[in-house]
C-alpha cells in the first residue's frame, strides 16, 4: 500500500465528488442534473485512480536535478509559463466565447506547449468543439457564453 500526497489529492478529490452528488440529491430533480452529470463520473474515475494508487508499488526517490529553489517542474516548464497559458485560457474565452474559443486554445495548448503533432492537435481542437457544441447546445439545449468579441461582431 503506497499513501503519498498524490494520493492524498485523489482522496480529498472523490470527497468532494461524493459530497456534491449527495447535497444534489436535495435539489429537484432538473437542478441536480448538472451536479450529477460531474459528480457521478468524477467519483467513479477518482475511486478507480485511488484503488491504483493504493495498489502501486513504492517507487524509489530520484535525486533532484535541480536546486531546491528552482521554480521548474520535472518537463523544465516554469510556473511563469503555467501562469501565461492560464492568461490565454482566460482571454481566448473571454473573448471569443465556449464553442470558438475553447478550441481555439486547446489546439494551441497542445500544439505548442505540449510539443504534439500538427494531427494531435487538430484532433484536441477538433474533440473541443463536439463536446462544447454536441454536448451542451445540442444534447443539453445550454446556451454558452458567446464570447465579447464575437458578440459584438455579430
């Protein structure tokens, strides 16, 4: 049994999925919907990544490459950059809205700061735009936030 701040997280995490599944519980039936349709997956996913968790092996201490006052992670990303890509996260769908923008940023997330292919990351743009339009304007008949830009334009 291995018990380790990963693990730690993935407990606290099934917490609160468990938790907001169980206060929805009390809401009607078309307001626990939503709470519901997170909660449930989350929890089943953090109860499987628990379970591995526990079941993995120790795994020995690598010595630090860098010094301790670093701010660098194991990939040599800075937190400057974590804090850059949060920026245009924030402004990509701010500006340009849910159903263009969420794509939008995640094709250049994954082009440019995980380093992936041209095809990987047309997929993750691609992947993006059913699940913000199939899921949520089709299936569940949301509207989403059109974006500043874009509803000024139109």
């Amino acid at each position: 049994m291995m018990f380790n701040a990963r693990t730690a997280t993935t407990a606290v995490m099934l917490a609160i999925f468990v938790a907001a599944c169980a206060l929805s519980l009390s809401l009607p039936s078309k307001a626990a919907f939503m709470p519901l349709l997170i909660g449930v997956p989350g929890a089943l996913l953090c109860a499987a990544q628990l379970l591995m968790d526990i079941r993995r092996a120790p795994e020995p201490t690598p010595e630090p490459l860098t010094e301790p006052g670093d701010a660098t992670d194991d990939d040599g990303r800075s937190e400057a950059e974590v804090f850059v890509w949060l920026g245009l996260f924030f402004a990509v769908l701010l500006g340009f809205g849910f159903i263009i923008g969420a794509p939008l940023i995640v094709f250049a997330f994954v082009r440019f700061s995980s380093r992936e292919s041209w095809r990987n990351a047309l997929i993750a743009g691609a992947g993006t735009f059913v699940v913000m339009y199939g899921v949520f304007v089709l299936l569940l008949e949301l509207s989403l936030f059109p974006g500043l830009v874009l509803d000024r334009l139109f």
